[in-house]
C-alpha cells in the first residue's frame, strides 16, 4: 500500500525520459615519478620535487612531469637497505645471478615499446637505438655473471710449500653518479656491471630525462632481483654525491660527467674511509661495445682474496 | 555501542596463598587486590594515536646526544641464547664498561642481563663498577615449570650474585583468568629475590590486547614488582610503544594512588637510536623527568648499544657510520 501512494506521489515532471548521455570523457591518469629503494617505489623523503620535460614522442605523460628530489635522508634509507642486501646477494651463486639477470632482459623486452615511447630525444629510429643496446648490455652483464671469476682469479706461483690463490669478491655497497646521458643506456651500462659482480648499488640516475630510468625500475622489480640491490635515486648530483662519499658503509663510487670541482669535493670526502672513487670524463660512446662495456667495468669493483694453503707436508 | 562483558570473578584461594608461604618460610598473606571489575578497559585507537603523535617529534643535535646517550646509561646489556659461552659473557661485559673504547666520555650501561649460568662470571667482569648483573629466572621465557622450581631458579640466581631478577609470570593463568595465581606467583617470588630488584615481565605479545596488558601490569605492581617488563625478546611481537604507553599509564596510577614508583623495561625489537629516543619521549610525556633514571627505566636490547653508537658517532664526525667499524656482540 504504502509503495502506491510514494509511486503516485512523484511530480510528472520527474518522469521524464533522462537526458540525452554527455559524450563519454575520461579523466587523465597521470603516472607519479617515484625512486625505488629497498624494492619499493619511494617519494622523496623530503617531499621535494623536480620539474622535468616530458618525451615529444607520445605516451601518456603531461608536457612537465615532476620527479621526486632525493635528499641526504634517501641517501642514507638506500645505503642502509643496500648494506642488508649485500649479504644475500653475494652469496647466491654466480649462476643465479646470471639467471635473474637474463630475468631483466626479458622483462625489458617485453615492455620495450614502452621505454622507447618514454624516452625524450632522437626521436623513435634513437629511442629504439637506445633501448635495444641497453637490452643488449643486460644479456651481456648475464653471460658474464658467472665467467669473469675464471678471467679474474689466479693460481700464485710461490717460494715455499703452498699452493696461493687468488679469487675475486664483491666490495659491498657502490654508488653510482649515472651519465647524464643517455639515460637508460647509461645507467644500465654502469650498474649492471656491479651486480653482476655481487654488489649492491644506490645510483642517482642521469637527470637529463630521469622518467625512463625510474621506469627501467619497474622491470627491476619484476625481475627476481632481490629488492635493496639496486636502488635508484632522482635529484641533482651536486646535492647526492658528498652524502655518499662522506658515508662510511659506501665502499666505492663510481661517478660520471661532473664537474671538476664537485670530482675533487667526491674524492677527498671519499677518503674518510678510504674509498675507492672513480671519477670518469664524458664516455665517447656508451654504443661501442668494445669501449662500454667488457670485463674492465666488471673488475674495477672487486676485492681480491688471497689464500695460501700449505702443500706437500 | 561499548559491550563490557564481566569476565568470571576467581578470587584467590586463601589455600594457595598458605601453601606458598609454607614453601617460602614467611611470605605474609596479604589478600590480592580483586582485579576483576578494577582495571579500566583501554581505548585502542587512542593509545596509538597518542604513541604516533609521540614518534613524530623531532630531536636533534645536543638534545639528541642527551637522549642518546642516556639510553646507554638505561640499557640492560643482554645474551639470552642457547649458545652462549663465557667468551661471549665477557666480551658483552666489556662493552658494558667501555661502550666505545675510542670515546672515554660514554656512560656505561646499566646492567647486563645474562642467564643464571652466567651470573657469577658477570659479577667477576664487572667487579668494581656500577654495574648491574641481571639474571633471568623462574623457568624462563614459558614461564611453565611448577612454582617450587621457579622459586628455587631465583634464589640459586640471587646466591650467584645476581642484583636484578627478570621473571616471567604465567601466560597461561593470566589468559585462563587465575589472576590470583599469577598475583600469588609473582608475590613468591619477590620474597625469594630478597634484596634483589624484581623485574616482572609480562611477555605482551602473548597476551593478546591492551586490557589484558593493562591488567597483567596491574597485578605485576600490586604484587611487588619493582620494575614491569614487556617481554622476554624470544616472541614477536615484543616491545612496542603502544604497548608501553599502557604499562607506563598503569605505573601512572599506582603512583598517583600510593606514591610508589615502580619501573619499566621495554625488551625485544628495539634496534635502532631513533626507536630509542622515542620511547624516551614516551616515558617523559607519560611521567615525567622523575622516571628519565636507570633506577626507573631501562631498556632491553642487545643490538641497540651498536646504533646509538653509531649515531653519537654520526653527530661527531658529521659521516654516517658503517656497521663493520663497531664490535658485534
């Protein structure tokens, strides 16, 4: 009875047909920039941010994007899940690193329209240039994870009754200052070489188009590689490389394309603790295989350990 | 709507309270206060709020160091594993005395906590200092061994040398409502320590919400504890603020009612300067300076001492420390 008298009661002029259906607008879904620390997409710490330009070549980004800007506390959150993951990783074998490298490749491959739609310069015949040698360089850091023991280590002829070895270790955390550009290609080429060695790594990426190298962080993270041995960091280089260099759980750096004055600053904060810093010029070519990547970047983060075992007794 | 649901009254058994006085030769009867109706229920969300709100205050430079260097004066230096030896016990007393041998102006800790074992070994190390010895006991971590053995456990103890007891009191009766068991237990064995300090510790991850904390700590004061504890360190969770922030609201009570102030010891899960420093702020928003003291407050921890270290050494030096420069315990 009482559904009736509701029914009746409604005006005519509600009854009406429904307007025509506004043509359908969706709204923009905008991606947020983030680091990636400990296995985990980050803000800055900080709550500070960067302006960047956004790829003229399509994708889903707006003109200016922001990126988050590391601070002094990021550098130390990322050391620190750095340092915890450095055990475990030096110690799964050498095969297994190979094989959650070759993971990354694959995880690279399968999103590679994506990372050349994000990179900013060249246009696409560039992009794709650049995301097929960083694939490359991926594929060519897996073969060697379990190899370049074999070209490193040695058998020490001695003057006594003992047989000496000598077998490569990794150093623990290293801290990358990634080229500016070009900016997947450079990271890729300068942090692999480390892991693939056993090290963990934080690197601040290269700031002149830092979207596609923050995007690279999601294929890290899907990769199998165990979260803290690689993190990423966006911000400016001047502000990140002293905190590094001044930390005393940082074994090494590895810097590229900075000024003179902030290579010197680097380099004497760097001996607190005896670090061992390398501060390169411009890279001619990160394309040259012969010249960007091989055993030589491997090798420039190694300890050596020395063992003699008595013989003959 | 808040339901209060009246849990079943068990009053102690005046039987029990004879037979453990027979088996302590003298424990007075006194009648356990009823516990049942009087603990006040505690209000969850608001308990975490409060210890949130207290995390994010910031302390920095010279009252950071304060802070931090008063942690090492409260901490209770301790190795509570199957595996200890007496070169770990002596190392650990080391450090107990000489934190950083580099940086003389450190405090030294407070006291080590160590297992009964080790007690005499403890006293031999830190002969001469202001340093307690503390010995577990009373069938520690479970806490399920008839009471004349936990009995016997403490007093062999405190013979050792032992100058502090850490007990644990009886999850099982405490969650089976027998709170005149756990009172009668705990009450045994502060007559057995004598003129040691009793530390009762509640092991909170076991008791399951804040009003059975809040009651546990009730019955831990009543009964003569001088100091409560959170946990024995071998359940997780362990220490927590918020958990803390209800012992320390019990202890507010009790003080406010009687004027006797009893202690508090978080155990278990606090690693790092910051947890540290936080904790600190809670125990001086919750009672003020007067508990900021070794005598009234103390942490358990075997793997904090290194990182207040390495933050005091931060402070100094103005470079983040690596773990590899400071002893491992």
């Amino acid at each position: 009875m009482a559904t009736k008298t509701i029914t009746k009661s409604i005006p005519r002029a509600a009854r009406v047909a429904a307007p025509a259906p506004l043509p359908a607008v969706r709204l923009t879904v905008n991606k947020a920039y983030k680091m990636y620390v400990g296995g985990a997409f980050v803000r800055s710490e900080s709550g500070r941010y960067l302006q960047v330009t956004a790829s003229s070549s399509g994708g889903a980004d707006p003109a200016i994007v922001n990126v988050p800007r590391g601070s002094r506390k990021d550098v130390r959150d990322a050391v620190l899940v750095a340092k915890n993951a450095s055990e475990g990783w030096a110690a799964r074998t050498p095969f297994n690193k190979s094989q959650i490298l070759y993971r990354l490749a694959e995880m690279m491959e399968s999103r590679r329209s994506e990372l050349v739609t994000s990179l900013l310069r060249g246009g696409t015949a560039a992009a794709e240039r650049e995301v097929d040698a960083s694939i490359d360089r991926v594929v060519f850091y897996a073969g060697f994870a379990d190899k370049f023991h074999a070209l490193v280590a040695s058998s020490n002829p001695v003057a006594g009754p003992h047989f000496g070895f000598s077998v490569p270790e990794p150093m623990g955390v290293v801290c990358v200052i990634a080229p500016a550009r070009p900016s997947l290609l450079g990271l890729v080429s300068t942090v692999l070489p480390l892991i693939a060695s056993g090290n963990t790594c934080v690197a601040v990426c290269g700031m002149d188009d830092p979207r596609t190298p923050l995007l690279w962080c999601e294929q890290l993270a899907t990769s199998d590689l165990p979260g803290g041995v690689v993190n990423v960091l966006s911000g400016h280089a001047s502000e990140l490389a002293p905190i590094m260099a001044r930390h005393r759980e940082v074994m090494a750096m590895d810097v590229w394309g900075v000024d003179k004055a902030l290579a010197a600053e680097v380099e004497q904060l760097g001996t607190d603790n005896v670090k061992r810093v390398k501060v390169h010029g411009p890279q001619a070519d990160w394309y040259d295989e012969r010249k960007a990547q091989g055993l030589g970047f491997i090798e420039r983060f190694l300890e050596t350990k020395t063992i003699w075992h008595p013989v003959g007794i | 709507m808040l339901v209060i649901v009246a849990e079943p009254v068990i009053l102690s058994p005046i039987v029990t309270l004879a037979t453990v006085a027979d088996q302590t030769s003298g424990a007075r009867l006194v009648a356990p206060p009823n516990f049942n109706p009087a603990s006040p229920t505690v209000d969850q969300v608001a308990v975490e709020e409060r210890v949130a709100a207290l995390a994010k205050r910031s302390l920095k430079k010279a009252s950071k160091v304060a802070g931090l260097k008063l942690a090492i004066s409260m901490m209770d230096l301790t190795t509570l594993e199957g595996k200890d030896t007496a070169g770990k016990v002596r190392a650990m007393c080391q450090k107990a005395l000489y934190p950083l041998g580099s940086d003389p102006s450190l405090p030294q800790v407070a006291a080590v906590c160590v297992y009964p074992n080790w007690v005499r070994l403890a006293k031999q190390c830190l002969a001469g200092s202001n340093i307690k010895v503390a010995s577990v006991a009373t069938a520690f971590p479970s806490g399920q061994s008839p009471l004349p053995i936990k009995l016997d456990d403490v007093r062999r103890a405190v013979e050792f040398g032992a100058d502090e007891i850490d007990m644990v009191i009886d999850r099982g009766a405490m969650l089976s409502g027998q709170y005149g068991k756990v009172f009668d237990e705990i009450a045994a064995v502060k007559e057995a320590c004598g003129a040691a300090h009793l530390k009762v510790i509640l092991e909170t991850g076991e008791l399951g919400s804040y009003d059975v904390v809040r009651k546990a700590s009730e019955i831990g004061i009543a009964a003569g504890g001088d100091f409560i504890k959170t946990s024995t360190g071998k359940v997780v969770p362990a220490a927590t603020p918020a958990v803390t922030l209800v012992m320390l609201q019990a202890i507010a009570d009790h003080y406010r009612a009687t004027g006797r102030k009893v202690g508090m010891k978080p155990a278990g899960g606090i690693r790092t300067a910051k947890q540290a420093l936080h904790y600190l702020v809670i125990v001086k928003e919750t009672l003020g300076d007067a508990w900021l003291t070794p005598d009234l407050f103390r942490f358990g921890a075997s793997t904090l001492l290194n990182d207040v270290l390495m933050q005091l050494q931060k402070e100094k030096t103005g470079n983040y420390q690596s773990s590899e420069d400071f002893s491992k315990d």
